[in-house]
C-alpha cells in the first residue's frame, strides 16, 4: 500500500489532510490560477458534495480528489469529461480488484462493482457565456475501506470486493496514468470513441429503467447516450426523452418467478 501516488509530470499534487470539499478547493485555486493538471487529494472531507445537492460522506480511509483542467473546449463539452474520467477509472480499478471482477457504469457518471457503487464523479466548472470554458473541475470519490449503507442505490467498497490490501494512493496513481490515455484520446478524436467504449459497459442499455428527475419519475427503456453523452430513453408508444440530470435505478421485472 503506497503512501503517495507517483504521478506523471503532467499532474501538479497538492496532499491535504482534511478540506472541506476537494472540489471547492480546487475551484477556489483555479479561479486563482492553478494550471491544467492540479490535483487537490484530501485523507478526508468535512463536507463532501455528490451529484444534485446530496452529501457525499467522506471519513478517511477513502479516495477523494479533484483536478483542474483547462480544456480547450466550449460549454457544452465539458459533460463529457465526465465518462472520459469512467472510462479512466474503469481501466484503474480493473488493475487493483481481483479477476473476474465486473466493473460497469451507471448513467451518468457511477462506477459499479458487482452492480454496486464504488466511485461517483462530480464535474464542475466556471460560470459560461465564451467559447472555451476557463476552467473545469473534476472531482472524484472512491470507496476504498469503507462505503456507506444507507443509499438509496447499494454501494460497495474496494475491500468488500476483495482488494483489502490497496490504499488511497494507489488508486490515484493508476487513475492518474489511465486518465492522461483517455483525455490524449478525447482530445485527438472527440467523444465518438469515447460514447462507443462507455456504452460497452453500460449498466441496463436495452432493458427497462426507472429515471427519477426533480419532481418527476420516468420509466423506459435505456436506448443510447447521445452525441453529448444525455441518455435517451424510449417511452411508451415509441416516445423517446432525452434527459441531461437524474439518477438510474433498474425496474426489476415483477412478473419474473
Ligand atoms: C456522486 O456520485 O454524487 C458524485 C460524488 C463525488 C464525490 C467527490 S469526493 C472528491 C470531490 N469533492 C467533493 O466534494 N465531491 C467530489
């Protein structure tokens, strides 16, 4: 179990023992003018943000850090950063979990082992109205020890899958190497290739979900993401929604035995 992550060059560390939030903090030093490539890593967070206002609990033990990046890329792009960081992330964790176990991911941005959730993602970035973005935060949050249990969505950790003997830094060096690969990949070839891979591992494509919305539930079949990474889902009556925010939940079939 490794102390500090060995990153490559491109990447600037910044060790933390508690912040508030990685991702607060990262935005604070990139509205100063930290470069491309700092990566803020805390041993924990006192108040740990997850997707769409929820509390993301961050004892330590655990892997919390947030990047800032300065891509060369407009507004509505930076969504897609989001599955280029599970794409990474997948990659890493396939390293580190013992074999044959089954990393996937669930729209938008969660990464599941054995069909819980081991890793969110929360992607930020500097108020738009120009062309580029100024900077771009992404912050990610792995379940290395220990994983909470009263989510609406069950949520595992690296040592309950059976990788009791990995760390923090691990986790982070293997994703930060993984990370430069899939960004030089986005960068050089858009989000085709990327939209492709992310789908291979797509939890529930074709089957029927449950979408819950702010004050509305939808139910339908996962079709696709789109050219931006929205999931659309097909309706009743051939009806298809496309839907940039929400969270997943499969619909069991109740008519099975
Ligand atoms: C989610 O699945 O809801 C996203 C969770 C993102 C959590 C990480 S932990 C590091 C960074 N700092 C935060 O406050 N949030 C992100």
């Amino acid at each position: 179990m490794k102390e500090t992550p060995d990153l490559p060059p491109a990447y600037r560390l910044v060790v933390l023992e508690t912040v508030e939030s990685t991702n607060t903090e990262a935005a604070r030093r990139a509205r100063e003018g930290a470069p491309d490539g700092t990566c803020i890593w805390a041993k924990a967070q006192t108040g740990g943000r997850g997707r769409r206002g929820r509390e993301w609990v961050s004892p330590p033990g655990n892997l919390y850090f947030s990047l800032v990046l300065r891509p060369e890329a407009g507004p509505d792009k930076v969504g897609e950063l989001g599955f280029v960081a599970a794409l990474a992330l997948r990659d890493a964790l396939g390293t580190l979990v013992p074999p044959l176990t089954e990393v996937r991911f669930k729209w938008p941005n969660d990464i599941l082992i054995n069909g819980s959730k081991v890793a969110g993602i929360l992607l930020e970035s500097s108020a738009t109205g120009r062309e580029t973005v100024d900077w771009v935060v992404l912050g990610i949050g792995v379940n290395v020890e220990s994983f909470p249990e009263d989510t609406e969505f069950p949520a595992t950790s690296l040592a309950a899958a059976g990788s009791t003997d990995i760390g923090p830094a691990d986790v982070l060096e293997a994703f930060g190497r993984c990370f430069l690969a899939w960004v030089n990949r986005w960068l050089d070839d858009g989000f085709g290739p990327v939209r492709a891979s992310w789908l291979n591992y797509a939890l529930g494509r074709g089957e029927p979900i449950e979408v819950r919305l702010e004050g509305e539930t939808l139910t339908g079949t996962f079709e696709d993401i789109d050219d931006r990474g929205a999931l659309v889902l097909r309706m009743a009556g051939e009806d298809r929604r496309v839907v940039t925010a929400g969270d997943v939940f499969p619909v069991r079939d109740s008519s099975a035995g």
